[in-house]
C-alpha cells in the first residue's frame, strides 16, 4: 500500500511505462484519488469539439514562453514581500491579500487557457508573452502606492483581459471551441470594460468595480454548462500541476533569497543563525509541500477529471493554491526581518506574522483534505499541532533574540515533520469523496 501523505491518502498504481512524475508535475497528490467522486451535471460538448478532446487529455510540460511570462510574478513576489516588510501592520497584510488575489486570478486564466490551446495554436504563445506588460503594470502600481497609480494597475487589468478575449475568440474561429461566445464576451471583454471605467470612478468606489470584475468572473466560473465540460474535460493535469508547483517555487524561492541577501547585509553572527534557521524552515515546509507530490498524485487527478468532479478540480487548482502563496509570503517577509536584526526581539506584529503564515499553510493543506473526503478527527492531529506549535514558538519568544524565534519555529516544523510521518506510516485508505 502506498502511504498518504498528512491530510490525504492516495492509492494508484504507479504508471505502465514505469515512469514516476516529476516531483513538480505530481505537486497536488491531493489530487483527487481518495474514491470516486460524485459526477456534475451538464451537457457534454458536441461532438466536433469532444472528438479533438479525448477521455485521457494529452500530457504535455510546461512551454517555454510561460517560464518566460514567470519571470514578471518573480517580481510580483518580492514587490509584495517589500511591501510587507517596510510596514507589518494588518492594514498592510489586508491590501496586500486583496491586490495580490486579481494578479494570482489573471495568472490562473492565463495558465488554463494556455493549457486548453497552447499547442495547438502558435499565437497563444505569443499573447502570453505580449499579456506580460499587464502584470508587470499592477506590480508598478502596488510597488508606487496603489492611491497613486490605481489607474495603472486597472490598466494592466484590462490589458490581460482583452489578450485573453483573443485566446479565447481563435479556436473559436477555428471551430476548436463551443464555448458560447457570449460567456466569452462576458467574461473577458465586459469585465475589461468594467475595469477600465473605474479610472474615472474616485476610491473607494474604484476598488469596488475591481471586485465586482473579479467577483463575476469567478460566478461565470462557478456556472456549471458547456463551459465546464470543455475546460475541465480537455485539461492537462500533467501542465495545470507543474505550473502551479513552479509558482509555489517561485514564492519559497523569495524566502531563501530574502535569508542569504538579509545576511550579506547583515554579517553577524546571529544574522547566520537566523538566516541558518529561517532556510530550515523553508526546507520543512517546501519538503511539506512537495510531498504531497507521490508518484499517484497525477493519476488522482485524471480519475477526477473522468467522474466529472469539476467542482473538486477547480478548487484544487484554481482557489487553495492562493492560500498557500499567501501563508509563504507572509514566512518570507518575517525571515527578512528577523535577519535584519537577528539579535534584537522581533516586533509583536511581525511574530503573528509569522506564526499566521504558517497556520495558513497548515489550514489550506486540511482545506484541501477536506475537500477531498478525508476524516475529519485524522486530519486534526495535524492540523491543531500544525497552529498550535508554530504559534507557541512565535508569539511566546517575545523577549528571546529573532535568531532563537527562528530556531523555536524551525523546530516546532521538523516535529510536524516528524508527526507527518507516523500519519503516513498509519493511515487508513480515506472514505469515497462526497463532493
């Protein structure tokens, strides 16, 4: 029997060319195995289209041109972790998860539509790389002051959005697609439009168009019709999980960045402790991650993508990686800060930082186990130790130097690690899915 990983257990056979998944590619193994899920309701798409998409998607990697389009988010990254560093308040916390979550949404559309047509159509490629000036304008604006420069960051907004209506309008073209042209209209060009029109609304009411964009595009999404059959059932899991695997590299690789740099600026020796425990517990929780990449993780994926789960696909992919992305900034920024002074305490406010980023990473993994069926009693024995003892080693060293709040914390993962793999070790198989 394979053992699960610390919230979901998944059992499949390895594959019959005996290849096992890359580490990145299998990054969920959340990925939807624990029983058979519940099929959705909706049409199939017509037969034109579902001829071109077989029951077993093609297997494809990531293109070269999105790692080129990464590159912006690298700096997206570390634009937010700036932001976080220079003033650790909850006032700066909340405008940094609302302004980051449109970046991380266009990344996702991006990514799904580049799966869908990527391949099959080469100009895909080149809006992707042409959609970079979007991203790169929003970063500009946070980085600027987002009460100076809103203007700029629903430009950018706009921009992505009308690229994507092309994606989406040339295999409709060329009859690759049945998507009503009116969801794509909708969910593209209106809400481009939308966008654009809050540069002339004053604030707030302008952040209030932003989320009326976004919130739409998301219902559009949540709408069960010929949309998610096509986008769901033509998929590759194989790309939707390297990509997304390499996004999380991106933002632990800030973290590292952030503990070798904090030290070159400040060579003491208790900068080298900090920076020395702040990668320890960088490893633990990227060795938490990407283990959940077993060699199944993929097949899970496809045995939900055949039931028709869409619901337990698009939460997967497109909603709880956010989470974590957020929990691993937040990490990032306060091994910045504790390097910077490793022998003074760290501030209260960057503590629950801290401890905050990691039980959001501890809560999304449980989210996830949930989603997918698991117990809810076997998913708290990590859980509550998951909050509980980085939040002890955090909040309660008030008075300790940040390299010994760096060490607790440290130490507080590797025992989770420890915990992580007795559950492993005796784990049951988890109960069908209910999705």
């Amino acid at each position: 029997m394979i053992p699960p990983n610390q919230f979901v257990a998944v059992a499949a056979p390895v594959p019959p060319n005996g290849r096992r998944p890359s580490l990145v590619k299998a990054v969920f193994s959340a990925g939807l195995m624990p029983g058979t899920p519940r099929a959705q309701d909706g049409p199939m798409v017509s037969a034109s289209v579902s001829s071109q998409a077989s029951v077993h998607p093609t297997r494809r990697a990531a293109d070269w041109y999105e790692l080129f389009f990464d590159l912006v988010f690298v700096v997206v990254v570390a634009v937010a972790v700036t932001l976080i560093e220079h003033s650790p308040t909850l006032g700066t916390v909340v405008v940094f998860v609302l302004l980051l979550f449109p970046l991380w949404w266009a990344w996702v559309n991006l990514m799904v539509t580049n799966n869908l047509f990527g391949r099959r159509f080469s100009l895909i490629g080149m809006l992707v790389v042409a959609a970079m000036p979007g991203p790169a304008a929003m970063a500009v604006a946070i980085a600027g002051g987002i009460e100076s420069f809103a203007w700029l960051y629903a430009v950018g907004a706009a921009w992505i959005r009308l690229l994507l209506l092309v994606m989406w309008l040339v295999p409709r073209k060329k009859a690759a697609s049945s998507i009503s042209p009116w969801r794509t209209v909708a969910y593209n060009l209106v809400t481009a439009a939308i966008w654009l029109v809050s540069i002339a609304v004053p604030a707030p009411y302008n952040y209030l168009l932003w989320a009326v964009a976004v919130l739409g595009e998301m219902a559009l999404l949540a709408l069960r019709s010929r949309f998610s059959s096509e986008v769901y059932d033509r998929a590759s899991i194989s790309h939707s999980l390297e990509r997304i695997g390499l996004f999380i590299v991106i933002v632990i690789g800030e973290a590292v960045y952030l503990s070798v740099t904090g030290l070159a600026e400040h060579p003491t020796v208790e900068g080298g402790a900090a920076a020395l425990f702040g990668f320890v517990a960088c490893a633990m929780l990227a060795r938490a991650f990407f283990r959940w990449g077993i060699p199944s993780a993929e097949a899970g994926l496809e045995v939900a993508q055949k039931a028709r789960s869409y619901g337990a696909l698009r939460d997967v992919v497109m909603y709880l990686p956010f989470l974590l992305i957020i929990g691993l900034t937040f990490v990032a920024a306060a091994i910045g800060l504790s390097v910077e002074d490793a022998a003074e305490p760290l501030p209260l406010a960057v503590r629950v930082l801290l401890a905050t980023g990691v039980g959001v990473i501890y809560l999304t993994n449980a989210a996830i186990g949930l989603r997918l069926g698991r117990s809810p009693s076997r998913i708290a024995i990590l859980l509550i130790p998951g909050i509980l003892l980085p939040a002890l080693a955090s909040l309660a060293s008030g008075g300790l130097a940040a390299w010994v709040t760096m060490l607790l914390v440290a130490g507080s993962l590797i025992v989770l690690d420890v915990v992580s793999l007795w559950l492993e070790r005796t784990a049951a198989p988890p109960p069908p899915q209910r999705d």
